[in-house]
C-alpha cells in the first residue's frame, strides 16, 4: 500500500538529532519543516536538504508562536548541552515551556499528532537504578541543571494536560545520552569533547574520578525509536524512556576513544560540576514491549563512525560558544 505524505514540522530541525531527524522523513517522502533559531546549531546539518523540493527552512524561535498547517510536530527546539543550555538559563527554560505552548497549540489547531523529545534528565541525579518511567526523579529545583530538567518536566505537564483537557494527540519520549555524526564540536558534550580532544592530542578531560556512568546511544537507533513512537498506537502516549542500556563509566569512554583515534592524549582530571549525575542507564522494558524497540549499534561501532565524521569536519568553521561571565 502506498505510503500518506504527512505535512511534518520538526522543531530544532537543524540541531543534531533534529538533522538526522529531517534525512529520514525527507527520505521517506514526507513535506517537511525544518523550524530552527540556529543557536546551536548551523545550516550546515541541513545544506544537503536545501535543494529538496519536500524540505523548507524556516529561521524562527519557537518562544514566539508561528502558525502553520501540519499533519505532525516533533518538537526538539531546545539546548541540550549544560554547556548550551547553561549559557543563558532564562531562556532555556522559556523554550522548553513556551515552545510546548506553541507546539500543543498548534497541534490542537491543526488536529495534528506532536511528539515531545524529553529528556532523562527529568529523573534528575537518580536513586533508583536503572531508571523505569514510573520513577519520579530527583532534581534540584534550584541548581544550575535545573533550567533544562524542571523545564522538560514542566513541559511533560503540559503535553499530558493538553492530552487529558484537549484531548491533543501527544507522544512523549525520554532520550538518553545520545551521540554521533553532527554533534556541534564544541557541545562541551562527553563524546564531543574527547573526540575533538583525541582528534587533537588534547589532554581528555574527565570531570570528577571518572568512575560515574552514562548509557550512549547512536543517533540511528534513537531517532528509529522516535519515528516509532510517532507512529505507534494512539493509546501509547509514552512517556517512554528511548536510550542505549549498555552502561559505561566516563574513563571507559575516555580510554575506548584514546584507543579507537590512536590518539597519544593523556587523561587530565577535573572537578566535577555540581549536580553532575553519578549514574545513568534506561530500562527500556516498555519501548520494547509497546515499539518493538532496542537499539542495534555497539559503542564500538558507533563511535568509529563519530569519529570519521569528526576528522571530516573543519573544526575552525564551529564557534566555541561565547563565554557566560
Ligand atoms: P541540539 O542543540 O543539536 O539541537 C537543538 C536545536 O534546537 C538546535 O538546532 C537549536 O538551534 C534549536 N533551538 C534551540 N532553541 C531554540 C528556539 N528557542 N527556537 C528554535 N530553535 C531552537 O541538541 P540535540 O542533541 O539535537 O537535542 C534535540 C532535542 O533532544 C532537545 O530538545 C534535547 O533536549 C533532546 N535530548 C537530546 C539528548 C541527546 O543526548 N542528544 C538527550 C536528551 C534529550
Ligand atoms: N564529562 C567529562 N568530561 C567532559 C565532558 C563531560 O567528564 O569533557 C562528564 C560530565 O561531567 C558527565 C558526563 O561526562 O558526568 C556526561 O556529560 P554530558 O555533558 O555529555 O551529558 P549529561 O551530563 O547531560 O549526561
């Protein structure tokens, strides 16, 4: 049977997961929107697309509203680094919050499904382990973080009062680290910062021991578990936890990289920033019973490919971001 074009709006469409996002349903023959303010980001993700009779560009910032007739919003306009994110707090939060408004207006307009890309980061410094949905986290509401993580959730809160008042069609995803080609170079992200650092024969800074953890997932396999989602049954409105539960601790990371780029680096250990979580790892039991969802990419292999895409680039056409004073 022949495939419905869909008219898809993706916010952050030129961001890292967003780009990668915007190839698939450019690929899959869908009218796509990319929306983007480009603060962290750069055409560049999307040059390819331009020329695309299915792909539009549109500069704009999701905290102002914007109407458009769509079929499907992924809403991804948001800073996803602490680096990024911590740059300029206000307005991170008033993305995340007036950005839900905008979308969940938007899709209540337009009848249109939308899906919000949430973060792990909404169960905060975790005391249950691995991290079930049905765990309700623990944030600082006061820390540096906390722009980012009690923004998502406040957004959480509104796609399910949209879904449960105004019967708006929601997908809510909970994304793990993820990582690959695309990643600005100057994130301040882990798999980011020690690649370009190796790349470079950089000393690899790792913040604290090194010994806390994260679980990292390549960026096809997330953003197939996304499109899943979108796609999935109407009563399975998430939140689901879409992540790689394969965990590693940080010097892993560090000593895998040192080792795939041949790089002499040496470690260089930091202080570790506040409220920096010592543990992470997503059980995905539900994506894989409700999405028929796991990812498929070793760190091995997914990092070779980060790699190749890292000496493809010119590192001096990417700004390190503007110093926060
Ligand atoms: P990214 O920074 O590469 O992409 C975010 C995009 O949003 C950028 O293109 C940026 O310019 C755009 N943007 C930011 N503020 C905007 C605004 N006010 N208006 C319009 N556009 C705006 O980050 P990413 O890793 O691609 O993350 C995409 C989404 O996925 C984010 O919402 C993030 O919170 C979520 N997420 C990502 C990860 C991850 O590991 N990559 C983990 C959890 C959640
Ligand atoms: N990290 C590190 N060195 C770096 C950048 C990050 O040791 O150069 C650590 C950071 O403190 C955190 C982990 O790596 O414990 C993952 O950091 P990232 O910023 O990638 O993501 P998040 O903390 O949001 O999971």
């Amino acid at each position: 049977m022949a495939q419905t074009i869909k008219r898809v709006l993706v916010t952050g469409g030129a961001g890292f997961l967003g780009s990668h996002l915007c190839d698939r349903l450019v690929a899959a023959g869908h009218d796509v929107i990319c929306l983007d303010n480009f603060f962290t980001s750069q055409k560049s993700n999307v040059a390819h697309l331009l020329q695309k009779p299915n792909f539009e560009l549109i500069r704009h910032d999701i905290t102002h509203d914007i109407w458009l007739e769509v079929d499907e919003i992924y809403n991804l306009a948001c800073p996803a680094a602490p680096g990024h994110y911590q740059y300029n707090p206000i307005k991170t939060m008033k993305t995340s919050v007036l950005g839900a408004i905008h979308v969940l207006g938007m899709a209540k307009r337009c009848r249109a499904k939308v899906l919000q890309a949430s973060t792990s980061e909404v169960y905060g410094d975790p005391e249950v382990h691995p991290q079930p949905e049905s765990y309700r986290g623990n944030v600082n509401p006061i820390g540096t973080r906390a722009c980012y993580d009690e923004g998502k959730r406040a957004a959480e809160t509104l796609f399910f009062d949209y879904w449960r008042h105004n019967r708006v069609n929601i997908r809510v995803i909970r994304i793990f680290n993820t990582y690959g080609p695309r990643m600005h170079p100057y994130d301040g992200r882990v798999v980011s910062n020690f690649i370009r650092q190796a790349i470079q024969g950089a000393p690899i800074t790792i913040f604290g021991q090194g010994n806390h953890t994260r679980s990292f997932c390549y960026v096809d396999d997330l953003i197939d578990g996304m499109i899943r989602m979108m796609n999935g049954p109407d009563d399975f409105v998430g939140p689901v936890n879409i992540g790689n539960p394969h965990e590693f601790t940080i010097k892993q990371l560090a000593e895998m990289i040192i080792e795939l780029t041949g790089s002499p680096s040496k470690i260089d250990f930091r202080p570790l920033p506040s409220d920096d979580p010592t543990q992470r790892q997503p059980d995905i039991t539900l994506a894989r019973q409700k999405l028929g969802w796991e990812p498929r990419t070793a760190l091995r292999e997914g990092l070779l490919k980060t790699i190749e895409y890292f000496r493809s680039i010119k590192l001096e056409h990417f700004r390190a971001p503007t110093p926060n004073f």
